[in-house]
C-alpha cells in the first residue's frame, strides 16, 4: 500500500543499500513551485517510477538531479554523502546518466561521433565505434556508428542515447519518458534492456505517465502531482486505476461516447495522396487514401516520423497537392487550394505545435483569433477599409474562452502567457466556434493535462455527433481508442485500411505501428505501384 | 607570365584566406562575427604602426594578430557574456574599427613602410612553372596555406574540434553534455580575430607596404561571403579565395588586354558567385544540415 507524504520507505532503503536519497527538493520558476520539498530514494539495482501527469514536475525534478537545473533548497545524498550537482558533467563524474526526452544528440555528427563527445577519456573514434558496436550487440540495440544522426530514426536516436549513457559505466540511470516514440513492439524490446540492467546491478529512475509500463517494469515508484509527492509505493500492488488517481487527484471525468454515428456522407476524402519527401529527413507519403463520413472520428495512430506531420500539411494546405482530386472537402476538389481556400469550403485545422504554428506566442489570444479567421469572418471581424472590428473580436474571444473553460491571467494575455492545456483548449475552441463541417487535429492533447485533455477530447466528440468530420492525428493510442470510431494507422508514409473500434486491439495496432503487415489494404482498393 | 599571374593572385587571395579561414572558425563554434572587416583594417593599421616605429615587420606582424584577437574580444564579451545581439554588434565592430584604425592612422599617411620579405625554400624554388609561385613567396602565404591545413585537421580530426563543432550544432545539448559553451565561442572568437589582424598585416606589411585609410576596401566582407561560399569547409575556402583573387587580378588584366568589363561588375563578382553557391548548397538539404551550423547566429543562454 502506498505510504503518503514524507515518510520515506527506510527499510527497503537500508537492504537495498541506497544509491540516491533526496530530500526536500524544491525549485521555483517565477511563483510557480514546479518541485515543491520532494522526498525519494533509490536503492541499488532497483527500477524505480517516477510517476505524473504532465507538468506535475518530474523533468524539472530530473534536471536538478542531472545539474541542468540548480535547486532552490534540499539536499541530495549520493552514496550516503551530501553533494551539490552543479552541472551535467559533475553528474556523469558521480556516475548518473540521462537519456533525454527530447533527445540532446548532434545531429550533423554521426552516431561515434556523439558518443564520443560524452566520454571524458582519450579513447580514439574508431575504438569508441568498436566499443558501441560491441554494447549494442550485447544488449540487442543494433546501431551503425559512422550513420549521421540526422538520418536515423527516432528509435535508433534513442538507442545511441542509451548506449552512450551506458558507456559511461554510470550506477543510476535517469530515462525520462523513453517509450514515448517508440512502437509497443520496440517498446518491449527496451524493457529486456532495462531488466538486464537491473540483473547487473545498475539502478533506473524510470520516468512515466504510461501506467501499464511503469507496472510491469518497476519495483518502487514515487507519484508527483502539482510539484509535490503524493505517494510512494508499489506499482505492483496497485491497479492502473489506484495509480491514475493518485496521479491525476478526482479532477477527471470519463469522456462520454455516444454511439457512434455511421452511413452519413463523406465530408473529407483522400485518393492518391503523395508527395515526394521535401528533406532528407522528412518521410514521403504513399498512395494516402481515407474517407472520413458525417458524424465520424476517424484516429491515426503511428509511430512519431512516420509521415503524421507532412499527412497534416498536405490536409490542411500547408504544402499543395499535385492533383486537384486527391483531396475532396465536401465534395469539391481541395488540392490545389491554399489554407484559406480550405477553410472557406468549412474545413478546420488545428496542428500539432501550439506555440509559434498554432498561435503567434507574442500576440494576444484576439489577435491570434483574428488571423486564423479573418477570411472565413471576415464580414463580422474586419470592417470598412480593412480595419479590425476591436468590439466583435474581444466578445468572440471571450466567447471561446468561456465555452472551452479556457482559465488565464488577464482579459486578453499574449498566447505565450497561457499554460499549453489553456491554450490548446483556446485554440481548439477558435476552431470549433466555427462549427467547421472537416476538422483536422494533429496531436491534440499533447504535453496538456488531464482535466484540459478530458475537456478536448469530448469536445471533438461532440462535434462529430452534431453531424462533422473529425480526422485526428495522435500518438496517445490511449486517446485514440477513447474517442475514435476508427483507426488507422501511419507506418513509413503508408496508411492503413481503418479498423472500425469494435474490431481494433492494442495489439493489432501496435503490430501496424511497426509496419507488420505492409501494405495493408484491406477495404481500399490494391495499390497499382 | 603564367607564373607571374600565380604570384598576382596569390597576394590577392592571401588576406582573403587568412580572414576567411579564422572566420570559418568562429561560424563553426555558432557565432556570427560580422566585424571581420573592422578587425582587420585594425589589424592593418597596428601591423604599419609598428613596423615603422620599431623598424621590425615581425613586431608589426605580432602586434596586428594581437590586437585583432583583443579586438574580437570585445565582440566576445558583447555577444557572450552581455548577449547582445550579434549582427548588430558585428556591424558596429566593423564601424567602431575603421573609425579606429582612420584616427591611428592619421599620423602613418604617405611613410613608406617595410615589405616583409620573400622567403625562398632551396631547391623546391627552382622548378621550373611553379617554383616561384609555390616556394618563393612571403612568410604569410605559407602561414596562410598551414592555416587551412591545421583548421581542418583541428575541426575534423581532433577531439577539439569536435567539440567545437558540437558547440555550433546544439549549444543546448553541448551543454548538457557538460561543454562549456561560452568558452570554446570564446576562444573561436579570439582565433578568429588574430587571423583577420593577421589578414590586416598582410595588406599593409606585403600587399601595399604602406598605410590608406580604408584599405581594406572590403575585403572583410570578402571573406564572410568565402565562408558561405565554402559551406564551411577548410579545403574550399582555400578554392574560393584563389578563385575570387583571380577575379580580382583578371580584371586588371582585362583592361591591360583592352577587354573593358566594368570594374563595378568584377568587384561585385565575389558576392554574385556566393549567392549562386547560396542558391545551389540551399537545393541540397543533406549537404546544408551536414555543414551548416545550426546555431549560427543564435545566442547562448543557461537555463539556471
């Protein structure tokens, strides 16, 4: 059972023989305590959980850990002695090690390269090479040394991620949300890793907001919530359940699902859809054919880089189409037309990226309004002479603010000022006002917190069922499954047939991630290639 | 004559070279110094100063790569530490430094200076064709081509220099890694303002042996344009500077011959050709994510 507060799990800590203790670890950022007096220890050859929705302070509480970030007040003991951490190379001296979220590789170097820029020793590049050949082999990560990291995938990054932070021989391990960009398949494929880490020895901190993984994978965990320790305990004496609610406090409700609505007319269709990829680094789309009916969700699952992103810039106008016919938006030919062309024909489009894409950080939220809409409303937002109607700005501003519970600091703040749960509902809510007959989202819930993310997602539940198309793009297949009718998923460019919800499982999704059954068309019609 | 034309465009490329090269340097480490034209013409005026004054070219010589790397230091501690905005820094550096070098300057118009003199490698000098052109030269034209080969044996063979290169790629991961990014930019800088002081002698102590207000004319932008135009690599900034000396050199020989191209036309040529190589190396992504800086320009903050 979990032991509340505090109180520090003493016994465990004493067998163990405690690698990490911490205690009353604090960090603020303006008035925000992002970590507020957190407690936690970690034993030697212990997976340990760090466990929180997002924003509850578990990288902010990492980065002082690995001497990115510098405490306000506590106190870290490692091995039983007190010491300050002042920076990432006074961390790796001690022997932790970090693989980053967002991964901290060069990506104009190649993968020996990067690892060697790590290791404090003298060691020539094409030893380094050897040595990472010779890791990788033996815990099952391949990796080509001399590749540029700029033309590997996201899965191989994480590997020289990890294989770097295992070269450097560290005794705890810091992952911070490592199985976000990977397929269920790979996913496993790291816990082996991990376990035979354990089995040596090697301590984890393991940092999660994905449940079923933290169960499987962790002997202790430590919940945050708001910055502060709600809970130590064992993942594996609690339910999925018990730990979302410690996670996530009663502030969310379940997202309440209609039947879904079928048979009505296709409002967004795609046939034929390519395009040739525009960098090196960028994935080309195959043969994109989907059709999204009246009163429909349609999810796209996939791996991240898989073609998610140029998918969304080819819908929305971003990048035009060779062909006027592959894209139909209620009924007409859409390719060829701009983003404005797009909207007027009643499509939406919400992209992935809140700051600085889906909203002018330095603008406040009516100006931003006003530049999403300032076609589609022109009549009632810009009057004679191209002058902005200030009055009918600010009161559909605060209409969407209202509507989407929308909570800020002042009357009208710069985007940049809101919280991106805040902002993602403002810019969600600047689309639904439109009562858009398409709407497309890419990543809607994204780095957003519960309450926020419960509040979105019945949102585009609700617009479907009054009768719109929804398309949305996710890489939370927990979300996809909550509020599509059908899912399809994305693999190398490729999508697949959708799998209407009744019949789709984790596991057929997670084997379509991977690209197990290429070209899987069942209902569409066979590729002439 | 062949031989003769080498010699030309060896003395026209030589400053464009040793300021391109240090330049390229300090682009790599992520830092955009556009005062490379005010360092040298500092550099210039430093180099005359006290060659005259002491009598000793090598003082002078010393003297020019000194001040040009005191010179970027203010650059330095502008953008670095104060994070001030570069291009504008740059610029005023540029400004600030042949307003500089004019007033020191004043008292140097119309002396005759001191050449450095040719150093001829036995033997090797005798050969027929290039002999003269290759090993009968100034002492800064070897310093220039030893230049280039240290520059791209540091950056793409030592640990160093990889380093350094982090540094320009991703500041942000660099430090993470424990880099200190502040000071390797720091000693970019400073190498990168001892070659442009030492380009600045070049001119005054070999090109011209004498001091003009301005005489740079230029030149400095010469060599920012060289390191674009080279997409950041050594061996082409060797290329690129025999190739824009040799356009500088033919246009005189064009007039000699009496083909009248407009003088306006060839001194704009430099900058056309790296709007071409702009446009061409833009085409080809992989080659400018692989040799572009990618924090070239942006400034360094901690996050503490």
């Amino acid at each position: 059972m979990a032991t509340t507060g505090a109180g520090v799990d003493r016994k465990r800590e004493g067998k163990a023989g405690g690698l990490l203790t911490v205690r009353g670890l604090t960090k603020i950022f303006g008035t925000l305590k992002a970590c507020d007096g957190i407690d936690l220890s970690i034993g030697r050859g212990e997976i340990h959980a760090l466990l929180g929705e997002n924003g509850a302070g578990k990288s902010t509480f990492v980065k002082m850990l690995f001497g990115a970030l510098e405490p306000a007040s506590g106190e870290i003991l490692w091995k039983g002695e007190r010491v300050s951490i002042s920076s990432p190379g006074a961390a790796r001296h001690l022997g932790i090690g970090m693989v980053f979220q967002h991964f901290s590789l060069f990506e104009a170097l190649t993968a020996a390269e990067n690892i060697m820029l790590s290791l404090d020793e003298k060691t020539p590049i094409l030893k380094i090479a050897e040595r990472a050949r010779e890791l990788s082999k033996a815990y099952g990560l391949p990796l080509d040394p001399f590749a540029h990291v700029g033309d590997l995938s996201v899965g191989e990054r994480q590997r020289i991620e990890i294989i770097r932070c295992l070269l450097q021989k560290p005794d705890l391990i810091i992952l911070d949300e490592p199985t976000s960009v990977l397929t269920p398949q790979e996913a496993d494929k790291l816990f082996e890793t991990l376990e035979t880490l354990r089995d040596e020895g090697k301590s984890i901190l393991y940092i999660s907001h994905r449940l079923e993984e933290v169960k499987r994978l962790c002997d202790r965990a430590t919940v945050l919530r708001h910055g502060k320790v709600v809970a130590h305990c064992d993942p594996r004496k609690e339910t999925a359940t018990s730990l979302a609610r410690m996670m996530v406090g009663d502030e969310v409700q379940a997202v309440k699902r209609a039947a879904g609505g079928s048979g009505g007319e296709v409002l967004l269709e795609v046939a034929g859809l390519a395009r040739p990829a525009a960098n090196p680094f960028a994935v080309p789309l195959r043969d994109i054919r989907l059709a999204v009916r009246s009163g429909e969700v349609l999810g796209i699952a996939g791996v991240a880089g898989n073609g998610q992103g140029e998918l969304f810039e080819a819908l929305s106008g971003e990048v035009l189409q060779e062909s006027a016919a592959s894209l139909r938006i209620r009924g007409k030919d859409a390719g060829r037309l701009s983003i404005s062309g797009r909207r007027l024909l009643g499509a939406a489009f919400v992209p992935e990226e809140r700051l600085g894409h889906g909203a002018v950080p330095q603008m406040r939220l009516s100006e931003n309004l006003l530049l999403s809409r300032h076609v589609t409303d022109g009549r009632a937002l810009v009057g004679p002479l191209w002058t902005v109607r200030g009055g009918a700005l600010a009161k559909a501003a605060a209409r969407i603010a209202a509507a989407m519970d929308v909570r800020k600091g002042g009357d009208d703040p710069e985007a940049a000022a809101l919280s991106g749960g805040n902002l993602q509902k403002f810019i969600i809510g600047r689309e639904l006002d439109r009562q858009p007959s398409v709407l497309v989202v890419n990543q809607p819930t994204w780095g957003v917190d519960a309450g926020a993310a419960a509040r979105i997602r019945q949102a585009l539940i609700d617009l479907a069922r009054s009768g719109s198309a929804v398309l949305v793009i996710s890489q939370d297949l927990d979300e996809l499954f909550e509020i599509s009718d059908a899912i399809a998923v994305m693999h190398d460019g490729r999508l697949s047939a959708p799998l209407p919800i009744a019949e789709a499982t984790f596991e057929k999704i997670g084997l379509l991630m991977g690209g197990a059954e290429p070209g899987h068309h069942a209902g569409a019609p066979l590729e002439t290639a | 004559m062949l031989e003769s034309i080498l010699i030309t465009i060896a003395t026209a490329a030589t400053p464009l070279l040793i300021a391109a090269i240090g330049e390229l340097v300090v682009e790599r480490s992520g830092v955009l110094n556009l005062g490379v034209e005010g360092m040298m013409v500092m550099g210039a005026v430093t180099g005359f100063g006290v060659t005259v004054t002491t009598g000793s070219p090598w003082l002078g010589v010393l003297a020019a790569v000194l001040v040009g790397a005191a010179f970027s230091l203010l650059f330095g501690f502008l953008t670095l530490t104060l994070v001030t905005n570069q291009v504008a820094t740059g610029l005023a550096l540029t400004l600030l430094g042949l307003g500089v070098s004019g007033m020191i300057g004043e008292a140097f118009i119309g002396m005759p200076g001191i050449k450095l003199g040719s150093i001829a490698i036995p033997i090797l000098s005798d050969l027929p064709y290039v002999g003269r052109f290759l090993f009968r030269q100034d002492p800064l034209f070897y310093v220039s081509i030893l230049l280039v080969a240290g520059v791209a044996w540091f950056l793409f063979y030592t640990r160093a220099g990889l380093t350094l290169r982090s540094v320009g790629d991703n500041h942000d991961s660099a430090h993470a890694l424990g880099i200190s990014v502040i000071a390797v930019r720091y000693g970019a800088v400073a190498f990168g303002g001892a070659c442009a002081g030492l380009a600045g002698a070049y001119l005054s102590l070999v090109y011209t042996p004498q001091w003009i207000e301005n005489m740079t004319a230029g030149r400095g932008w010469i060599a920012l344009a060289l390191v674009v135009f080279a997409s950041w690599r050594p061996w082409r900034v060797l290329a690129g500077a025999y190739l824009f000396g040799a356009v500088s050199i033919g246009q005189l020989h064009a007039q000699a011959i009496g083909v009248s191209v407009p003088s306006q036309f060839l001194s704009a040529l430099p900058y056309l050709a790296t709007i071409a190589v702009l446009v061409l190396i833009s085409r080809n992504r992989r080659l400018t994510m692989v040799n572009t800086p990618a924090c070239l320009g942006r400034p360094f903050v901690p996050a503490r």
